[in-house]
C-alpha cells in the first residue's frame, strides 16, 4: 500500500486548493487504484491476505538490495536481478492495499505493519546502492543517496502528520510510486555508471515534495485561522 492510497483523517473538511500538477496527479492515482482494486477481485477469493503480500514484497525488496550489494562480482547480472527482486517486491507491497480493499481483508494491524515495511524496504535498497558509490569512491552520490534516504522518510512523515491534524498532505510527485520508478530506472542504467544520476534525481524530488508538503499544510492552516 502506498502512501497515496492512505484517505485523508477529516473529509468533511472541504479540500484545499491544489495546482494543475498535484490535481493532475491525484487523477492519475485515483485511476490506478481503481484498475488495481479491479485486479484483485479474482485473488480476493483465495486464501491470500494482504499481510502475506506485504512479508513477500519486503523480503523480495530485501534479498533484491543484498543482490545489489554484490554487484562487483557481475553488474549486470546482480544489479538487473537485484533491480528485478525490487520492483516484483514493490508491485507486491502496493497491491496488499488493493487486496484489503477488495477482500476486506484489511485489519489496522495489518495497515501498521504495511506502512512500516515499506520504508524497510526501499531504505534497503537505497543502503544497497550507497554501498556501490562508496566503493566507487563517489561521494557526491553518496551523500545525495544519504539526502534520499532521509527525504524518503520525511515525505511519508509529513503526510501521517498533516492526517493526524486532520488535514491533508498528499500533493507533490515523490510519493512511494514514483521513488520505486526511479530506483528502478537507476538499477537498469548501472552497468554504464549511470545509476548516480536517478538518484540525484531522486533526492531533489523527494526535499521539493517535502517542502511542498509543509507548505500546502501551513496554507490549510491559515485557511482554517481565517475561516
């Protein structure tokens, strides 16, 4: 489950105003959910739950960044099948979402645990790839591995706590889903040294949507002082 699929704490509050980008994204999103919740009617009969979707996605996310951390050995093959481990991984942790939904399968434990392996699961791997630019002796891109890593964190942070105020934080594109395409971009690109270069992306999106974040939260709270 991701970040996005979260509803906000208060809808009764009307929803603030957002730019053609954050509205563009939340179109896209609101459709993907919809497509995945379709998907999972046929699996929400089986005997699958959405806490064994979020054990095997984190452990595919997990055995993917040991797979990257032995990239010196053979690049391609590790970093492609690390790469591989990750996204498979991910897929499975989004859809844990769609099945609770579909199922209603979905109990607050099993919410908790998912949202606690997401993070264990991307860090992982973002540890994975610091491991690779510090034997390169690419400290820049260690340092911006570091950035992302933190601003990861911080960007799911910021909206369990504008929700926990009742308010809203879901603008901004360094969500869950975009974070997973850019990792997984940066796997494929590895075996030709480019793998710096989504993650420099990576950690500019991540601090532009937290500060977007904080921003969007404090122009709700003026709102509501004004109102």
């Amino acid at each position: 489950m991701t970040e996005d699929e979260r509803a906000p704490a208060d809808e009764r509050e009307p929803p603030p105003r957002v730019n053609q980008l954050d509205r563009f994204k939340q179109e896209y999103t609101q459709a993907a959910r919809e497509i995945l919740a379709r998907s999972m009617r046929g699996v929400a009969k089986t005997k699958l739950t959405p806490d064994m979707l979020t054990l095997a996605g984190v452990g595919l996310c997990l055995a993917g960044a040991v797979l990257v951390g032995f990239e010196e050995r053979n690049e391609k093959l590790f970093f492609w099948l690390g790469g591989a481990l990750f996204v498979v991984g991910s897929v499975a942790d989004i859809l844990d979402g769609a099945l609770a939904r579909a199922a209603s399968k979905g109990t607050v434990f099993g919410g908790f645990l998912d949202s606690t392996f997401d993070r264990l699961g991307e860090a992982a791997m973002l540890a994975a790839i610091g491991l690779v630019f510090m034997r390169d002796g690419n400290e820049i891109a260690l340092i911006a591995t570091f950035a992302a890593v933190i601003g990861s964190f911080l960007v799911s942070y910021t909206r369990a706590k504008a929700e926990a105020l009742g308010l809203r934080a879901d603008v901004g594109f360094g969500s869950r889903v975009e974070r997973i395409v850019l990792i997984s971009v940066g796997l494929f690109l590895a075996p030709w040294g480019w793998l710096q270069w989504p993650i420099y992306v990576l950690a500019a999106i991540v601090w532009v949507t937290v500060t977007q974040r904080m921003l969007f939260v404090r122009r709700q709270l003026r709102e509501l002082a004004e109102a």
